[in-house]
C-alpha cells in the first residue's frame, strides 16, 4: 500500500524540481554558449585547434569546426529557453562526449567539469527542461485553442 503524498508538498517538490532544472539548464547552455563565442572570437585559432589538436574523427576539420562551433551557440540558446530541450540536451551531450573523446590529453579538472555537464544534460534528456521552459508552455496553448 502506497503512501498520499500530500498536495502541497507535491506542488513544493515540483517547484524546486522546476527551478533546479533551470539552474541546470543555465550551467550548461553559459559553458558552452561562452565556449562558442570564443571559437567565434579567433577563427583563424578556432580552425588551427581543429586542425591540430582536436581528433574529431571522420569529418573534414573546417566541417568540424563550423558544425562544433554552430551547435555551441544555437544548441545552448535552445537548453536555455527550453526550446526543445531534450533535443539541445541529446546534441550538447554529444558535443560535451565528442569534445573529451578528441582531446588527447585533460585535465583532471577539465575531465570533471565535463562530466558535471554530461550529468546535467542527462538529467535534462532524461526528465525534460521542467515546467519553467517553452517545452512546458507549448502543450498547453496546443489544447487551448482545440
């Protein structure tokens, strides 16, 4: 026999919950948002990195370059708002895998920053932005004007 959980707590535990996945959301999409507009900034050093340093395989290093940097501004935007937000989480993940993958060497605090990122974008993938998102707005207006 299940316990009732009382209506209020329910409503306290999904506001946290809602805020908390803000927090999440704001984390991740400022890293990598911030992280686009530096390879934005020096184009010449941005092509040079994927060039030499960063081992993306199967992909011309300018292609690399300008697909990694365009999901790094467009995909952080859409996490932000929560626009689709299973979907900017899934593509940041990968990006956040494939950046760590093509790196010979991290740093141990870099290697850790990357997995609190990878964490949070799981989380994000697996229960969605929350109700403080574009996500959670859009249903409601669909049945609204049905």
């Amino acid at each position: 026999m299940q316990a009732q959980v009382p209506a209020r707590w329910a409503l306290a535990v999904g506001a946290v919950q809602s805020v908390l996945m803000l927090g999440a959301r704001w984390v991740v999409a400022q890293a990598f948002f911030l992280s686009g507009l530096t390879k934005v900034r020096d184009w010449d050093s941005t092509l040079a990195l994927f060039q030499d340093e960063y081992a993306v395989p199967l992909l011309d290093p300018h292609v690399a370059a300008v697909l990694g940097t365009g999901g790094e501004l467009l995909l952080p935007a859409l996490l932000l708002l929560g626009l689709g937000g299973r979907f900017a989480a899934a593509g940041l993940f990968v990006l956040n895998g494939v950046a760590v993958l093509s790196l010979s060497e991290v740093a141990p605090a870099a290697l850790a920053q990357h997995q609190l990122w990878g964490a949070l974008l799981l989380g994000i993938w697996f229960w969605g932005p929350g109700r403080l998102s574009l996500d959670a707005l859009w249903p409601r207006r669909l049945t609204r004007s049905a």
